[in-house]
C-alpha cells in the first residue's frame, strides 16, 4: 500500500511543472493518466537531450510511472472520452491558456455537474483572473517579471537566471499541493474545487525575505553573489587548487572557524564576536577569511571545519553530488526498468513513508501504450467501436 492508493490522476498538462507533480502522485500511488495528442504527444518528448535510442531525457524526467493515452481534442468524440475519464477521476491537472478547457466543453463547471468530488487544479502562466492572464510564458519568463533574475548573481555582475528551471519546478510543487490540500478539503466537506494556480504568483510568494526587507526599510533588494546579508560569514570561498566550499558561521563558530583558519587576531577582536559587529565590518572580514581560504585545500579543510561543528559544504558538480555517498546511501539515485534500454538512472522523490510500501519507479510510458487497455476496461467500449476510433484518428 501506498500514501495516494485508490486516487485517480488525469493529466492534461504538457511540459514540466504539472508533469512532473503528477508524476510525484504516481510515484506515490495515485493512478495518473497521462492524456496526449495522437502523432506528438506531450512536446517534450522530442526536448534534446535523448537517451540512447531516441527517448528524450527531458521527458522521462518528469513522466514516469504514469499511463499514457492518445486522444485528438479536437474532435468531438475525442473530448467526450477525455470528459468521461475526468467524471471518474479525483484530481484533473491542466495548463492550457485560461478558457482552453472550457472552449472543448471540459472546463471546471461542466465537470463539476458529472463529478462534483473532482480536484480541479488549473496552471497557467498568470492566472485565471488579471491584465495579464492571457499572455503566455516561460520559465526564464517568470523568473525575470517576479524579480529572481535581478536577484541572482553578482553584484558588479549582470542578472542571471537560476541555474534550474526554477519556476517550472516550484510551480510542480505547488501543483502537488493544491491537489493534496484539495483532497484534505474534499474529505471533510465532500466537494471537489477549483484551483487557480498562476505561476507567476507562485514566484513572486517566493519573495518572502526580499519583500520583508522592503516592507521593512523601503530598500530595493540587490543580488548579493553567494553572500548573506544578513550574516558574516556565509558565503563561498574559493580555496587553493580553484575549488569552492560555502561556509555559514554564527556567533558560537566563529572562534573554531577562526581558529582552523589561523586566524588568532580575528579570534581574539571583540569587536568580531558578534554577527552584526561582523556584518558592520563585512569587507574586512570576507578579505581576511577569503586569503586564509585561498591557502587551503577544500578536501583538508572541508572535514577539519566540519569536525569542531562550522557548517561547511563543498560546492559541488552535478557528477560529484550524483555520486555522494550520503546521496547514494539515502538511494536518491535508482534505476527503472525501460523497455527499449533495461536499467536507466533517474532521481527519486525524496519522501520515505513509514507504515507504507516502497514508491514506484516506472519507466515513462510510450505514447498512447494504455489507450486500448483504457478504452476497453475504465470506458467499457466494445472492439468495434475502438477500431472505429483508432481508424478514424481519434485515438493512437
């Protein structure tokens, strides 16, 4: 058994940040049914880059453990049998352009009157409501109008995007937890909801510490580099041989750190003993503690700080973290079964349940690999008219 067994997905959505929360569902139980086009499918199955044998990573990133059926929705009777799955379902994800749904006849309000318990949970780009909820975006899009560009860099730097597709990834998160708070809802009351769930409001509530400071001061927040502005030290240093490591130090390490760092004078300053002392002299400070750094291997003198209790982490590379041995122990990298490739690595999600079995690992379904088994067993249509389906284009 596991923690979202005996609930029903349809997912409507494209791309990364409503595939990749239902695909969090499907890990955890939930029976996601992934609704394509016939002949493309979701378009990120054709985002480079591929694995051997064609299959896009990009796409099997955020699809796995998911059923997949092929349905034109541009026809009448293809959006009749998307209808019909959704009046079974508990949640339907989607992320079409607000009135999308509704002009195919499968919007919110004529769900409803079939399946008044469904979680309805809508993703665009700027909301239902609002100047701008017709325009469309993307990450980079979000990440430059919410203020995370002008946020991230270097000071004497220009603006620079997140290293990840940060809104598309915690756009997904916050999908997964409309859905889930809307079934805590529905399990109390007995309804189903509406969800509106805009991108860019979910990238400009991540402005919490900038908009306090703002709110607090009237400052306009400036991009800091690896810096803390409010504490002394916590930042990356460069350390001999060009690698990096990030140090966050309070008042109670500021002596050890001093201390491994040979630097007694600053140890022993008074006027050093307090974070806000240090953050009055921050210039001073960074320079001393970035030529100790300097003079120091990172793999010598990561575990010697970390030893007398200075939080201290390598800045690692995608490989290097991949390969960790705390990352591998805690099994965050697995493999799945394809069936073109055998084993592939993938990431797993990162919850661990007591009282529940192991989260599905899946390999991403092939376009249109469940229509038939969909069409006969959860539809009840009878062979001649799913060949009439298949021969007219309906469905693949």
């Amino acid at each position: 058994m596991r923690p979202l067994d005996g609930i029903r997905v349809v997912d409507f959505s494209r791309v990364l940040a409503g595939p990749m929360a239902t695909q969090v569902m499907a890990e955890y139980g939930a029976e996601v049914t992934k609704i394509e086009r016939p002949g493309t499918g979701d378009e990120s199955r054709v985002f480079e880059p591929v694995f051997a044998g064609g299959q896009s990573a990009y796409y099997a990133a955020f699809n796995r453990s998911k059923r997949s059926i092929a349905v034109d929705l541009k026809s009448g009777e293809g959006r009749r049998l998307a209808f019909d799955l959704a009046a079974d379902a508990d949640v339907l994800v989607e992320n079409f352009l607000p009135g999308g749904m509704e002009g195919m006849g499968l919007g919110y309000e004529a769900l409803k009157e079939a399946n008044p318990r469904l979680v309805y949970v809508s993703n665009t780009g700027f909301g239902q409501t609002g100047p701008y909820a017709r325009r469309k975006g993307y990450d980079t899009i979000f990440q430059a109008l919410s203020g995370v560009i002008d946020l991230t860099g270097h000071p004497d730097g220009p603006p620079a995007k997140v290293g990840l597709p940060f809104a598309d990834l915690t756009s997904g998160l916050w999908i997964l937890i409309a859905a889930l708070t809307g079934l805590v809802g529905r399990a109390a009351s007995g309804r189903g909801c509406h969800v509106d769930m805009a991108m860019m409001d979910a990238q400009v509530s991540l402005l919490s510490l900038p908009a306090a400071r703002h709110f607090a001061l009237g400052e306009t927040p400036t991009r800091t580099g690896t810096e803390h502005l409010g504490r002394v030290p916590s930042s990356a240093f460069a350390c001999k041989g060009g690698d990096w490591l990030f140090v966050s130090a309070s008042d109670q390490h500021w002596p050890q750190l001093c201390d491994a760092l040979g630097l007694e004078e600053m140890a022993a300053d008074a006027g050093l003993a307090r974070n806000a002392d240090r953050v009055a002299r921050r210039d001073e400070v960074t320079r001393a503690l970035a030529g100790a750094f300097s003079q120091r291997e990172r793999g010598e003198l990561a575990p010697a700080l970390r030893a007398v209790g200075v939080p201290a982490g390598e800045v690692n590379t995608v490989p290097e973290i991949l390969d960790d041995p705390h990352i591998r122990a805690r099994g965050m990298v697995a493999t799945y079964d394809d069936p073109d490739r055998g084993p592939t690595p993938g990431l797993r999600t990162p919850l661990r349940y007591s009282g529940y079995d192991d989260h599905r690992f899946e390999a991403p379904p092939k376009l249109g690999a469940d229509t038939g088994r969909i069409l006969r067993e959860e539809l009840a249509l009878d062979e001649a008219t799913i060949a009439a389906l298949y021969e007219k284009g309906i469905v693949q």
